[in-house]
C-alpha cells in the first residue's frame, strides 16, 4: 500500500473537511461589511495595489458604499481590468485609475504630485500593495526593494498626502501589514539590503513589522489633527501573494489554502473595518487581527522610542529623493 493512499481514505477526507469548516467559523469576525450600512458618498479613497487580491475587494467595497474610488497600480493593464470590473460590479463610474510604483521614489512623488492638482480631499488611504519573497535587489533609489515596495513606498506617499487628509478630516490611514511582523527584525542597515538574509520571509516579516511601528508614530504626531492611522493583518488569504516563490511552494500554499485560507473578499474584511466602520472613529495608534478585533502588536511595535527613531529614520532616507 503506496503512503499516498492515506489521502483517498474516506476519514482523511472527512477529518480534513470537517476541520476546515472549524477553521473558517472560529475566524468569524464580528464585523460584517454587508451590514455596515456606512456610505462613504462624497467622499475620496486611495488603494494601492487595487488591481488584484485583497486590495481589488477592499476598493470594490468603497465604490459600493459611493465613494470616489482611486486605484493606485503599477500595470496599466491589470489596472484598468480591475476598473472595469469594478465599476461594472458597483455601478459607480466614478472609480478611477492613477499608475503608481510604489517601490520607486520618483514614481510616488509623481503620484502625489498629480493627485494633490486633481483631488480635492482625500479621506481614506489604505496602504495595501506589497510584496513577498522577492529576490535580492537594489532600487535606483539605493533601497532593497521588498523595503522599498512594503515601506518606503507607502511611508513617503503617506506624508506626501497628509496635508490633503489633515484638511480632509475626518480622514483615515489604513496600513495592511501582518502578523509575520511578529517574527521581524529592526536594523537599519538593513534598508539598503545590507546584514538582510533572504530566507523564510525575513525581509517580508521585517517590511511589515517597520508597517506597524511607522504606523504608531505617525497616529502620535496626528493626534488632535482628525486624522486615524491604524495597522492591521488581513489573515492567511488566497492571492497572488505567493508568486515570487517556487512551484512547489505555490503547490503547497494553494492546495492548504484551498481548505484552510481566506479568500480574497474575506481577506478584505478587517482592512475594510478600519477604514469605514463607525465603531473604529477617532481610534488611533492600534493594531488589528483579520477577526477585526483590537490586539497587542509584537513588542517592538510596541516601543515608542524606537518608533520615533525609525519615523526620522524613513523621513531622512524618502526626503531628498
Ligand atoms: N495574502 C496573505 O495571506 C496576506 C497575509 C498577510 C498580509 N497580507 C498583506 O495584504 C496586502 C495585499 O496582499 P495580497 O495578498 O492581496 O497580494 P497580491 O495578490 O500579490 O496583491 C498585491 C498587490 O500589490 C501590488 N503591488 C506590488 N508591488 C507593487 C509596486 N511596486 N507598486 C504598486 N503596486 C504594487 C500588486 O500589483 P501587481 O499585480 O501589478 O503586481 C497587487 O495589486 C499586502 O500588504 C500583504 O502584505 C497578505
Ligand atoms: C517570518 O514569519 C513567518 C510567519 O510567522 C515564519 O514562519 C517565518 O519563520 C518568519 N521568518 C523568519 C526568518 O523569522
């Protein structure tokens, strides 16, 4: 008898169905986006990474609820798929596309340029493009682009938007980050790629855990200003988030997902809670799960020292570029 049969035995099949459904009912939030009835009409919105996985649920969920809609891409293409799409299942034409490279300085420099000429306000920004398992590789900027593309990026589009969202206010920042920022590190040598160790999502685990801590300091410099900025980890989700890895790595992610993971839409979920439920107004400086509920961040997400540290250290790095 062949190890493999094991998998065609009927209790297998039925223990692994069975656990599966445990999984997905003890990860119900307690928050639906369906019952929120919160209309965002007259209001802007900025997603990066709109084009596909969670970002692509979490813009469609804005356009529903009426709001303008920005896309923020780096494809012009897969951009504009989503647009249509998007505006197709809204019905709300006023969805847009602006391209954007989130791991090139200039790009988001441009951005913010354009956006600042044609935008009037800017109410929610959720920083949610970014990046898993790249290989080493250095930006002309001179960043290691997994920094570059899951915190640079977004820190310094972040400050280039804040005048907007100041004066927008109430306004919300939204920072997708995750809970592999428990297994992160801070070393500043490592943003120029150097002392880093590209195994096992370190670089990952590290991007999203300076997500967090930037995220806390910049909540205690808005503080009084109206504007929120929260983190929060969407949960184990079904996207293309794999597809810098091996086959075999994406064989095993897609077939456990297939059980286990989230899709897309839920993975949506918490991000969506931050940026528009009305529990969550003027609650800022906080890290949430992907069951929407208010935790702990790691340790070092939690030092308000280093936090100040690390804000003037990306504001020194983005600002002459
Ligand atoms: N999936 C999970 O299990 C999981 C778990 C924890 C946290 N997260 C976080 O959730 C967020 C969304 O990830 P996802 O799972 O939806 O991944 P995904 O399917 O790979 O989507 C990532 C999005 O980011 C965009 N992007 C990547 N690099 C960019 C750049 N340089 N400039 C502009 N856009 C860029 C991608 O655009 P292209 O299509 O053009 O590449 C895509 O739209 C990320 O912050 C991720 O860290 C995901
Ligand atoms: C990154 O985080 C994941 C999830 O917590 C963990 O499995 C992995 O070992 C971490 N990588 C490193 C290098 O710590």
């Amino acid at each position: 008898m062949s190890f493999l049969n094991i998998f065609y035995h009927p209790a297998w099949v039925v223990s692994t169905v069975v656990l599966a459904l445990v999984v997905r009912l003890q990860r119900r939030a307690h928050w639906d986006p369906k019952s929120c009835s919160v209309r965002l009409t007259g209001k802007t919105a900025v997603v990066t990474g709109a084009n596909t996985g969670i970002g692509k649920f979490i813009a469609l969920d804005f356009a529903r609820r009426g709001a303008r809609v920005i896309l923020a891409c780096r494809s012009e293409a897969r951009g504009t798929a989503a647009l249509n799409e998007i505006r197709q299942i809204s019905g709300n034409p006023d969805v847009h596309l602006r391209l954007l490279d989130v791991s090139s300085m200039d790009s988001v420099r441009e951005f913010a340029k354009r956006f600042l000429e044609e935008e009037k306000a800017l109410h929610i920004l959720v920083n949610n493009a970014a990046v898993s398992g790249l290989p080493r590789e250095i930006t002309k900027d001179g960043f290691e682009a997994s920094y570059a593309t899951n915190h640079l990026g977004p820190f310094l589009l972040t400050n280039l938007l804040l005048d907007l969202m100041k004066q927008s206010a109430p306004a919300r920042i939204v920072t997708v980050s995750s809970t592999n920022h428990h297994r992160g590190q801070v070393d500043f040598s490592h943003f120029h790629g150097e002392n880093l160790v590209h195994f096992m999502d370190n670089v990952y685990n590290n991007t999203k855990l300076h997500n967090i801590i930037c995220t806390n300091e910049l909540a205690r410099r808005l503080s009084n200003t109206g504007v929120t900025a929260n983190s929060v980890h969407p949960g184990v989700v079904k996207t293309e988030v794999m597809r810098h890895y091996s086959l075999w790595l994406r064989c095993i992610f897609n077939t456990v997902g297939f059980f286990f993971f989230k899709s897309p839409e839920e993975g949506a979920v918490s991000p969506i809670y931050c940026a528009v439920s009305e529990e969550l107004e003027g609650v800022t400086g906080k890290y949430f799960d992907s069951d929407c509920s208010l935790v702990l961040p790691a340790p070092l997400a939690r030092d308000a020292a280093l936090a100040v540290k690390d804000f003037e250290f990306c504001e020194r790095l983005t600002s002459k570029l």
